[in-house]
C-alpha cells in the first residue's frame, strides 16, 4: 500500500508540475540566475544518486553565466534531465553536463551513455506520459513526467529542448 500511495503522490506532484508549467509564463517572477551556479548546485545535489550506481557527474561550465529567467523552473528542468541520465546511465560510467554561455544565450548539453533511444521514438520523448518501453515500471522509469515538465519550463524560458544521439551512438545527449 505504501508504494502505491508513493507512486500515486509522485503522479499528483507531476501532474501539478506540468499544469503549473502550462500557466501563463508571464505570471512567473523573472530575476537574473547565475545558470553556471545553479547547473553546478544541481550537479552537486545529484552526485549520492549517481554514486549509488557508482557513476560520476562531470560539470563543465563558466561562472558568472548570467540570464533572466525562474531559478525554480530551470532547476526542476536540468534535474529532471540529469536524473533521467543517471537513472539509465550504465554502472561505472560518467554523465557530462557541459554549459556554453555565447551573448544572452546559453546552451546546456547533458550526456550519459546509456542504452539510448530509439530513432522512431526520440520525437515522443518529451510527451506527458511516455516511456520509451512499456516494460519499464515507476520503480524504474518514473510515469513519463519530467521531461514534459523539462521541455515546458525550457519553452517558458524561449528554449528549446532536444535529445539526440551522441556522435558515437552511446546513450542519449539532451
């Protein structure tokens, strides 16, 4: 009983996530965030997830890279991704997070190598509710929330958010 109110309180706190997310962008407070900072403090809270699949996070970034936005929606979005990589990254093996700063944009690019996507269903990846295998459960592979969550709070921010395969096709790069 205890999982299921788990996983049931888990799909309520998303679903709120991604109506929140959908809500008008302009109702959001909008301070400047040192998304250097904020890269590498999410990087940092992560690294006990990755160390208990004894993998490691590797963050390159400048400081000081200043931009407008909502510190909370951007955080939850880079966690999501970097949770998503380290929940599929292979035991032993390192997740890059690699932040580019050029003018007011910025480029944010999270690795892992993992199994990776399949081509056919990469374009479905950030659907609310999807999950590339049915057999994955929410024990495993969580309800197919946060990388909608993810792609709403990039767009709210005039973002974009993508997966691709990396150059030597060993796991997926968002």
């Amino acid at each position: 009983i205890k999982t299921e109110i788990d996983r049931l309180t888990e799909l309520v706190s998303s679903l709120i996530e991604v109506t929140r997310a959908e809500g008008d962008p302009n109702e959001r407070p909008r301070d400047v965030v040192d998304l250097g900072k904020l890269v590498e403090n999410v990087a940092d809270a992560c690294k006990l997830d990755a160390q208990s699949k004894s993998c490691t996070i590797r963050y390159h970034g400048p400081a000081g890279a200043m931009l407008p936005g909502n510190a909370e929606l951007l955080r939850r979005a880079i966690e999501n991704i970097l949770r998503n990589g380290i929940r599929y990254a292979p035991s032993g093996s390192s997740i890059d997070v690699k932040l580019e700063t050029e003018g007011p944009e910025a480029i944010l690019a999270i690795r892992d190598n993992g199994p990776g996507v399949p081509a056919d269903k990469l374009d479905r990846l950030f659907e609310p509710f999807f999950r590339v295998e049915a057999s994955r459960d929410s024990a495993e592979g969580g309800v197919g929330l946060g990388l909608a969550i993810a792609r709403r709070a990039v767009s709210v921010h005039n973002g974009t958010l993508r997966a691709d395969y990396a150059a030597d096709d060993a796991g997926t790069e968002q």
